[in-house]
C-alpha cells in the first residue's frame, strides 16, 4: 500500500511539531542588544578624524513589561581595538582602554527595569566620569590614520523577575571603522 500525499503531509507536520521550539522555550533575552561607535559630537558614526576620540557603546534594551536580572555577560574584549591590513582577516591587536569590567566583584546582576536601556559606554581616551564600571583604566592617545575592527561576542545568562535562569546564544558584535 502506498502513502498518500495527505499522509505524508501529515507526518511531516507532527514531526515538525515534535521537534520545533515554541516562543516560549526560546532563550532570546526580550530586547535589544546593539554596539555602536560615536564621535566627540555625540554622533553615531564609523568614520573619525584624526585626533578624535571614539567612544564604544553597547546598548541593552528591555523591551518586555518586567524587568531583566542579568547574571553573567563578557565585556572583557569589549572596545578592544584590532588595525585593518590589507584582508579582513589580517588584523594587529592595538588593545582597549580599559584592564576589566565590574570592579565591584560582585555576583549581584544588573537590573534592567521594564522598558528601559543601559549604555554601557567607554571612550578610547577614557573619561573616568563616563566609565565607572571599568576598572585601572588606560592612559591611551588617540587612534592614528588608518582602518580599524572592534568586536567582541558574548553569550547573556539572565531571567526575567528573578525566574527561570536562561542563557542566549553569544551575541557577536563587530564594527569596522575608519580614521581619516
């Protein structure tokens, strides 16, 4: 006896039914996560001049109605600088302007309300003011002329509301820039 069509059909949706995800089991934190570069202007921008200092801003949003507890993230290649050579995958580490982040060592997470955003925000010539949650911050002169990548990935273990404790996939992040 040969299968139908209706019943091969049917078989392939329970299967896709058995071994597919709902929303709700998905780990994806409820919001946002973006890295971005601004100018002294405040402007977002992947083109410098010469002298300018670059800031790097990583940006998490809570787009949910509750509030996000934030366990564990690597910001520890945050803002690391690598120059351009001649291909993409030729890169020289120039390095970043900050040693670690969290000087607190504390395991208490972040707490991001409901509907709301944390920059997280270092310049390459660091302002102490602006960077309160890096620690032994580098004294570093502006990035010369030339072509530049920023990156960093990082999984995120959080829980909405102090429930279930989930982790994303890592997050990777990269920018290209220049310097002219």
């Amino acid at each position: 006896m040969k299968p139908s069509l209706f019943s091969l059909l049917f078989f392939v949706a329970l299967l896709n039914m058995a071994f597919s995800c709902s929303d709700d089991e998905k780990n994806d934190l409820p919001g946002e996560v973006r890295y971005r570069l601004f100018n002294e202007k405040g402007e977002e921008t992947t083109r410098f001049r010469e002298g300018e200092n670059v800031t790097f801003s990583l940006l998490l949003a809570n787009r949910s109605e509750q509030r996000i507890l934030l366990y564990a993230f690597d910001l520890s290649d945050f803002a690391t600088v690598r120059s351009l050579g001649n291909s993409p995958q030729e890169t020289d580490l120039i390095g970043k302007p900050f040693e670690k982040f969290r000087c607190d060592y504390s395991n208490a997470p972040l707490v991001l309300s409901s509907n709301n955003t944390w920059d997280i925000r270092i310049s390459w010539v660091p302002k102490p003011i602006e960077s309160p949650l890096f620690c032994r911050l580098s004294n570093k002169a502006p990035l010369p002329k030339g072509r530049y990548r920023t990156a960093f990935s990082t999984p995120v273990t959080f829980s909405i509301d102090g429930g279930e404790t989930k982790t994303t996939d890592p997050y990777k992040l990269s920018i290209d820039f220049e310097v002219e």
